[in-house]
C-alpha cells in the first residue's frame, strides 16, 4: 500500500494550469510506479481515484465535470494559479452575457 501523501505527490505531478482530463491523470499516476517495480495490490486504482476526490474537496484541485466519470471530467491546478476559466464555463459565460443584452 503506497501512502495517501505519497499518492497525493503523485497525482499533483501530474496535474498542470491547463485542463486535464481525470481519467490522463489518473492513469499516469497508476503506471508510473509499476514502471518502477512498485507491485500494487488489487485496490490501488480505488486508492488513487479516492486521493484524486480528496484533493478535489480539500481544494489542491479544481475540477470541471463530474470526477467520477473520469473520461468526461477534467482538473487542474487551483485557479489561484490560473485565473483562466475551463473553455464550456467560459462559453456558458458568454452565452449567458449575450441573452442579457
């Protein structure tokens, strides 16, 4: 069993000021160690998904979608780093300010 800060690290390592989509991050994060001889157990994805939802809640995350649904949901950096909105929010956004004129 890998630690939860180690999985944190690993998953963060991962994560960029651009939109990623959850099932890219987590993916890399469940490869990666076994690249370098760690043998996982058979809860390991479910570890590292629920590391990723920790970090989503506690904020080191921002997240668009639902991060359940790993290929249609997308995380980042917090946006304290990158004030940039995700591309659908911004759309919306602009929809939005169009229908109030």
């Amino acid at each position: 069993m890998i630690p939860p800060s180690e999985i944190d690290q690993l998953l963060l390592s991962f994560c960029a000021d651009e939109w990623r989509k959850v099932a890219r991050v987590i993916g890399k994060a469940m490869v990666t160690p076994e690249e370098r001889g760690v043998q996982f157990d058979g809860t390991v994805g479910d570890q590292i998904y629920a590391r990723t939802a920790v970090l989503v809640e506690t904020g080191q995350l921002e997240t668009v979608g639902n991060v359940k649904r790993w290929r249609y949901s997308e995380v980042r950096l917090p946006r304290s780093r990158n004030p940039r909105p995700h591309p659908e929010v911004l759309g919306a956004q602009r929809r939005a300010s169009k229908g109030a004129s």
